[in-house]
C-alpha cells in the first residue's frame, strides 16, 4: 500500500489542533460526560483516522476543499469508529478462506435479522415476506418503480435526507414536498398540507423514521394519522426506518409495522439495513419486508438484488454478536448530543441547537450566522456572475464554504433536504468526543472573528 494511503492516527493527531482540542474537552460542557466516554467496554474515545482510505467524508472533502482546509469531516451520515470487533473477526475468519466464488445465501442470514427485530422491537417478520436488498436506496427504488409510474408524484416531509430525491428522480418520478412545522426548536407533521399536496398522480409516501436530517422519532399518533390518511387517499407508505437504533434517552422508536391498524400497516412496506447501526455502508447490504403478500409480490417484478459475501458475512456478525458494542454506541452517541447541546449554548450564541428525538446528526439553525455573514447577498452575486445556466448557489452553499475556509469544518447545507432546509446546516456527531469538541471550538473560535 502506498506510504500516503496508510492510516495513522497518530499523524492524524499530532496535526490537529491539540490546544484548542484539550480546551474544548476541558469546558464544562464536556465534563458531565467524560466518564462516560471512557468507561465501557469498548473504546469510542480515542479519534480514529480515516484519511488515506478514500473516505467520502473524509477525503472527497479533502480533494474538493485541500488538505490544509479540513480538519474535521462532519458531514455525510456514516461513522468515524472503528467497527465491532465481533464483525473484524468474523471478516477476517472468512478472508483466510481463500476462494470468493458464487454465495448461497444462507438461511441464517435472514434468521438473524427476523431475530434481531423480534428481540429489540417485538416486530415479527414473515421470512416469506422478507427481500434481501443490496442496500435500502435500491430496494426504495423498486418499490418506486412497482407502484409509482413514470412521472407521478412522490410525496415526502421535508427536510428531509437529500439522497430520496436521487432515488425518485431515478425511479421516473417527480418530488412532492410538504414541509414539517418548526415548533420550538422542534418539527411536526402538517397533515393538512400534506393531504392537500396528494393528488390522482400521488402514489406513494416515502417516510423517515427516525427521521433525517430533524431527529424526530414520530409518536404512535402521529404515525397513525399519517397512515390513516394514506390508507385513505390510496398513498402506498415506504417507511425508512435505517436510523432506529439511535434513539435519545426519555424516546423510543415506534415501528410503522406495529400501528394498532392493521390495514394502515397492509398499506406499507418497511425498509432497513445495518449499515447505519454499525458502520456498514460499504457492504451494500439491506432488506424489506411487509405484512401484505399482494405487495411484496409485486415488488418482486422490479427486484434483483446482487448481495455480497463480505457483507453478508458482516451483518451476520452484527446481529448476531453485536448488540453490546450497540448498546454502549448509542449511550456515547446520546452523550455527543449533549455535548453539542451544552457547548453551543454555552460558547456559539450565534447557532441555535435543540437536542433531537434520534439519530446521530445535529440539525444546526444557523439563520444568524448567515445574516452576520450576508449570505444571501453573497450567493444572489455568485448567481449574478454564473449565468442562468449553472446551478443555483444557496446561501446554505456560502455558509458551507465559509466554515470550510473560517473553521476548517466541513458541514452539509440544509437547503440539500428541501423546503425548510433554508437556514441550516447537518452536523454528523457520530465521532469521537475529542473530535467533536475540536470542530465546536474552531466553529466557536470563527464565529468570534466574524
């Protein structure tokens, strides 16, 4: 392997900033959860490198920005740990037989997942009406393509995570958008607009639960008034439910499959995978599955999925032996939040946060960064000097180039989600404290000179 390409993570961390980083883990924000940090079994703590191993987070950010730009990566939704250790012994078990020909799909494969969901959700799975998918994207995409023809409408709440809108565009269909509530720092549904928004060319709803990019894990209420005007209107539910195994302390994720309602459960089609859950996005690995036969036959008209030995191996693993590395992640995760919590309301007056529901992204309102900047101004010039043409730059796009260049942070700007996106940037907080605590202090130390 070439010398430039070897992870080192103590390069990683004799260029970075050490004094601002000490500082920051220094505050009291941090100081309730360091104990915490360090305490379990497994070690989240120390920051692991991932430059050098063609990282889209990582180093597409380097190669788009410059090395000496980004200091920390905290943009697209995968995470900066080191995998399960049970899910590295089992790939390097399977490495050391040395023959990589055709796989049948063992049984065991789709136990464990029909297991897992049972003993964490009480959900239980028909393995007949159960497809292996070689990811979420291209399972939502064969739905899309059974029950959505060409040119129809397909409806969403927004914002919402940018990479529906690629799965739809590919799929023929055209983006719906109905737009969630801002409540106190929070989101709600608007089941009014979103029932006026449905049409006779409406004809499926794709939901995010939890949900990407707010963190809201949707109430029982609200997935039943939303399931009852589905059901109703004739609007096939997709239900993303990828980021379920992160929910904050005091919430819970309710899984669409188990709304009292059978029918408004027969009129959707759950989807999900590991890769969120442990780090495996890579291995290209997920499924779905619905309690109505009719649809899962359906779909199996427009579904080939093309499943990969490592992966499959890797979400044995996981299922199988992974659940106390997962336990203790997502009580490290819910601590990230409140880190990012306290240290924002103590140190970034110009940034509003608002712990979320779930997941492990920090949804940022960063409208006064952007009216201190003059972001509008700045992107209405740019598209001024670009011509009709070439693609709009938002004032979100600005802002992101700004921290680029002002805290070598690199964050994602809200207007990718949709309508309700304006004003804010996504921040993927599943790193490590110390990590985290470095890219807060350079935002903070930019935000200072602004």
């Amino acid at each position: 392997m070439p010398r430039k390409h070897v992870l080192n993570r103590r390069a990683f961390l004799r260029n970075a900033p050490i004094s601002a980083l000490a500082s920051a883990v220094g505050t009291g924000a941090a100081s309730g959860t360091a104990d915490a940090a360090t305490s379990g079994k497994f070690d989240f703590d120390t920051p692991y490198n991932r430059i050098g191993s063609d990282s889209v987070k990582w180093d597409r950010q380097i190669s788009i920005y410059g090395r000496d730009n980004i200091a920390v990566g905290m943009g697209i939704a995968d995470m900066d740990f080191r995998c399960a250790p049970a899910i590295t012994k089992a790939l390097a078990d399977r490495v050391r037989h040395e023959n990589w020909g055709y796989l049948d799909l063992p049984r065991s494969y789709t136990e464990g997942i029909i297991r897992w969901n049972k003993r964490h959700y009480g959900v239980d799975i028909n393995p007949d009406l159960l497809l292996v998918t070689d990811g979420v994207h291209p399972g939502i995409i064969s739905v899309l393509k059974t029950f959505s023809p060409p040119g129809s409408k397909v409806l969403m709440q927004t914002p919402v995570y940018d990479g529906f809108y690629s799965d739809i565009a590919f799929a023929g269909c055209k983006p719906e958008e109905s737009p969630l509530k801002p409540v106190n720092g929070r989101y709600a549904m608007d089941l009014e607009d979103l029932e006026r928004r449905i049409s006779h060319d409406t004809k499926t709803l794709i939901l995010c639960n939890p949900h990407n990019p707010t963190g809201n894990c949707w109430s029982r209420e609200d997935l039943t008034n939303l399931g009852e005007i589905c059901t109703r209107r004739g609007v096939l539910v997709l239900a993303d439910e990828i980021h379920c195994d992160f929910v904050n302390k005091g919430n819970r994720h309710v899984p669409y499959c188990t709304l009292d309602n059978r029918k408004i459960v027969a009129n959707s089609i759950t989807f999900k995978a590991a890769s969120k859950s442990f780090g495996l996005s890579a291995f290209k690995n997920g499924w779905m599955f619905a309690d109505n036969a009719d649809l899962i036959a359906r779909v199996r008209a427009n579904h080939k999925p093309v499943l990969n030995t490592p992966g499959i191996v890797a979400n044995q693993a996981a299922y199988a032996e992974g659940a106390d590395w997962l336990e203790q992640l997502a009580a490290y995760i819910d601590g990230n939040h409140d880190f990012v919590e306290a240290f924002i309301g103590a140190n970034i007056p110009l940034i509003r946060f608002t712990k979320p529901q779930g997941t492990y992204l920090a949804w940022l309102d960063v409208s006064r960064v952007a009216a201190r900047i003059g972001t509008a101004e700045l992107a209405a010039e740019a598209n001024r000097s670009n011509g009709a043409s070439a693609k709009p730059i938002t004032p979100e796009t600005i802002l992101e180039r700004w921290f680029v260049t002002n805290a070598k942070v690199q964050l994602n700007p809200g207007t990718a989600y949709g309508l309700g996106g304006a004003g804010h940037m996504r921040m993927n907080i599943a790193t490590s404290r110390k990590t985290l605590a470095l890219a807060l202090t350079n935002i903070a130390d930019a935000l200072k000179k602004a």
